[in-house]
C-alpha cells in the first residue's frame, strides 16, 4: 500500500481577498484543512494526494489560477 504525500501550500493574496478565498480553496479535492492567518502569507492550506503531481497541480493550477491569489509557496513533508 502506497502512502499518501502530505504538504502545506502558503496562500499570499490581494489585499482584503482573504476571506472570499478561504471557500474556493477548501472545495478543491486535495485540500484537507485551510486556514487565514497572520504572517508572511495570508492562508495556509494542508493537502494531500496520491503523488506529487497531484499538489503540485494543486497549487500551480488550481491555487494559483484562482483571482486574487498573488503567490503561493509549498511544503512537501518529510515525513511519513
């Protein structure tokens, strides 16, 4: 049996674009928590997949092509 891969996408967005984003980006498939918070990036949203294809279309295609996303940055864990 294959693990699953588990990572963390950091979500900067627009000014005041937060809270409109928080829905559409927990209704992707792979997103199993995300929260705003306050720091360098605005949300912090956890996946997890069957492969890293599958976060890293996540974010490049799904977070990303989302209007008032700005950047995003991902954290593959290490861990099993």
């Amino acid at each position: 049996m294959c693990s699953m891969v588990h990572a963390f996408i950091m979500v900067k967005t627009g000014a005041g674009e937060s809270e409109q984003l928080l829905t559409p980006i927990r209704e992707f498939e792979t997103v199993t928590e995300a929260h705003i918070v306050a720091g360098a990036y605005d949300i912090i949203t956890e996946v997890e997949a069957d492969e890293v294809y599958d976060i890293l279309k996540t974010s490049s295609s799904n977070i990303q092509g989302l209007q008032g996303v700005t950047d995003t940055k991902t954290y593959i864990s290490m861990e099993d």
